[in-house]
C-alpha cells in the first residue's frame, strides 16, 4: 500500500476555508477506503507569513517541499501584498523548480450547475503550456516617458517545449479514450513563434495516428468555445491562449466555483501542485461563505494524479448529487449555506457511494 504524502498550502483569504473542506472530504475517503493512504502536512506559507517574516515562505521550502508527492494549494492574494512578490515569490517558484510545465484544467459541465449551457455535454480538458511562450521575461522598454518610447515583449517557443506540451496532450487523449486533439494557434499573423507551434505540434500528432489533430485559430477557437463547446475532447495551447481559454472555458460552465486545476510534472519527478483557478476572493474572506467545489474538484484531481482515478471520479459524482439535489447552496449558487456545510454534504454524499 503506497503512502502518499501531501503537502498543504492553504495561502491567503478564502484558502484556508476551502482547503479545510477538502483536506475533510479527503480524510473521510481514507477511512471508507482503507487502501487510500495520504498523510498531509499543513505550511503556513502566505501574505500573512510575508508580513511577519519579510518573505512568502522560507528559505528551504522548496527542499522541504519537493519530498512530497503532491502539493494542494488554495490561493495566495492579499492587498497588503504586491501581487508580483505573491507571484514571483512562491506561486513562481514551485512551478518553476518543479518543473511543472503542464496546466491540465477541465471544462466540465457538472450535472446541477447553473449555466446558460446547462444540460449539454461538455467535458474537455485544455491542457496549457506552462513555462515559456508569451509569459517570459525577455524584452524591455526604450525611451522611457518619451513620444518615441517603444516596449518589446518577446515570446519564447521552443521545439523541445512545445514538444512536451503536444506529447502530453496525446498521451491524455490516448489514455482516456479521446479522439481528437485541437491546437490553439495564430500562425497566420504570429509568423515565426506559432509557426513552429504548428510544426511540433503536426509532427508529435504523427506519431498517434488514431487521434486527429484539429487546428484552429485563436479568436476561431474562442468563438467556437461558445457556439460548440460540446465538440471538444482535448485542447492543447500556448501559456497565453491556454490562460485565455481557460478563463473561458470556466465561464461556460458556471464560473469559477467550479474551475479546478492541476500544475503537472508529468515525469513525476518533482511534486505536482493541484489548486482551484479562483483566487483569495478578499470580498469574502472570513465569512465561511466560499464554494468549496473547485477545491475539493481539484483534490480530486490530485487523487488521480497518484493513481487513484476511481476515487477521483466517485468525489465528482458525490459533487454532482449535491448540486441536482440543490438543497445544500453556498451563496454563489443562489443559496444560503456556508462552506462548511456544502463540504458535510459532498462528504454525505460521498458516504452513500462507497
Ligand atoms: P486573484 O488576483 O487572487 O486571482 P481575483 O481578483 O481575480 O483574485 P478571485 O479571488 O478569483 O479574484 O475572485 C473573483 C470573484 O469571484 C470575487 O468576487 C470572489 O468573491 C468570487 N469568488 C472566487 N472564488 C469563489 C468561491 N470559491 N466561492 C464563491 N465566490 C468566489
Ligand atoms: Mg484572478
């Protein structure tokens, strides 16, 4: 019976009150499933850590960190806080040393969920290059404040990340039985950089010659995001377009209560971190108020990550069967519950399905 061990973050505002219905959700699984075995340890690393000690977390934390297997993460935001030292400092750093170069975010549309899209069958993944392309830090500014001032912003793609990207969306799509995978691209008017996009993209499809690959561009795609979202199996796409659709994606199917996450390293040798795209929700922090779904969805998706698919796909359905049912609705929903009783009645529904 392998032991996993996680390491839990809960960062700022809404985190810690998210985090606690999951951390809930997930040591009830281990005692209905006695081969489930996950030990968590808890850092305090966050805005309120920063104000105390000058700094997001401490020196050795990305050695204590990486002997864990998996990273679940709430949110970092607070206004006290310069957002580029909450970003820069901790969120950037993990990803980075890590070698979590995958963000894997689901577009599913959860049965019970308002949305003007409800009832259709839309479950996607959009699989988002991570860690080079349009977000890098290479370029400047001349001429500061002056009529010829001019900034230049470069974007990285390369062959061997680019390549990375392509191959894990295949490799998703083969595992879980999909048939097709589209490429979010822009060649047409972003010649160089997304001509290669193109290029490794075409070539890796190649080698799955049981999937089609589908390439659209960019402002077609999100066009078709909301025309047809019901078409799409799996999305693969540059750091900027995947941050874009991903945004988009969410909104389709009901916001972001309901927008898990995962930032993978695939090769496993490094934790991955698992987190709900929302952030630390200032406007309702301390008010027991917050959906926790996206949350819990992302431990779930943490859980499968280590294996444990089964499980993952038994927490979505106990999801599922609270928001059909509809009495138990934290605000965001149109209810009046907290989050703590949204995470006891996921938790309920948990215990009748195993
Ligand atoms: P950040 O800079 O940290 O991403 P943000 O300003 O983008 O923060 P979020 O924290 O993501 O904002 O919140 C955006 C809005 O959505 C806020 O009004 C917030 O209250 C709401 N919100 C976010 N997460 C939740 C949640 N889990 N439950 C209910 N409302 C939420
Ligand atoms: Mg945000």
């Amino acid at each position: 019976m392998a032991s996993h061990r996680i390491a839990v973050l809960p960062g700022d505002g809404i985190g810690p009150e998210v985090v606690s219905e999951a951390v809930k959700v997930l040591e009830l699984l281990k005692k209905l499933d006695p081969s489930l075995d996950l030990e968590f340890e808890t850092f305090d690393w966050s805005s309120e850590y920063y104000l105390q000690h000058g700094k997001m977390m401490p020196d050795n934390a990305l050695e204590t960190l990486k002997k864990y297997d998996a990273i679940l993460f709430g949110a970092i935001g607070d206004k006290r806080v310069p957002d580029d030292v909450t970003v820069w400092e901790l969120i950037m750093p993990i990803r980075k040393q890590f070698r979590q170069y995958i963000n894997l975010r689901p577009v599913k549309m959860l049965k019970g969920v308002p949305s003007r899209f409800e009832g259709e069958d839309i479950d996607f993944v959009i699989v988002r290059e991570n860690a080079e392309g349009e977000y890098s830090n290479s370029g400047g500014r001349l001429y500061p404040g002056l009529e010829e001032e001019v900034a230049v912003q470069n974007t990285i793609i390369t062959r061997i990340g680019t390549a990375k990207a392509a191959k894990f969306a295949f490799e998703y799509a083969q595992k879980h039985g999909k048939k097709s995978v589209t490429s979010a691209t822009k060649s047409n008017a972003i010649i160089h950089s997304m001509k290669l996009w193109d290029d490794v993209v075409r070539t890796v499809a190649e080698q799955y010659p049981s999937i089609k690959l589908d390439s659209y561009y960019i402002d077609a795609l999100a066009a078709y995001f909301v025309e047809r979202p019901d078409d799409f199996e799996v999305v693969v796409a540059s750091n900027l377009f995947g941050d874009i659709l991903s945004d988009l994606g969410s909104a389709v199917v009901g916001g972001l209560g309901f927008s898990p996450s995962a930032n993978l390293n695939p090769e496993g040798d490094f934790p991955s971190m698992f987190e709900p795209v929302h952030g630390s929700a200032p406007d309702i922090a301390g008010k027991g108020i917050a959906n926790p779904i996206a949350q819990i969805w992302s431990a779930a998706l943490m859980l499968e990550h280590l294996g444990r698919a089964d499980l993952a796909a038994v927490m979505i359905e106990a999801i599922e069967q609270v928001l059909v049912e509809g009495e138990v609705r934290t605000p965001d929903l149109g209810g009046s519950a907290t989050t703590s009783e949204m995470g006891s009645a996921i938790s309920e529904a948990l215990q009748q399905k195993l």
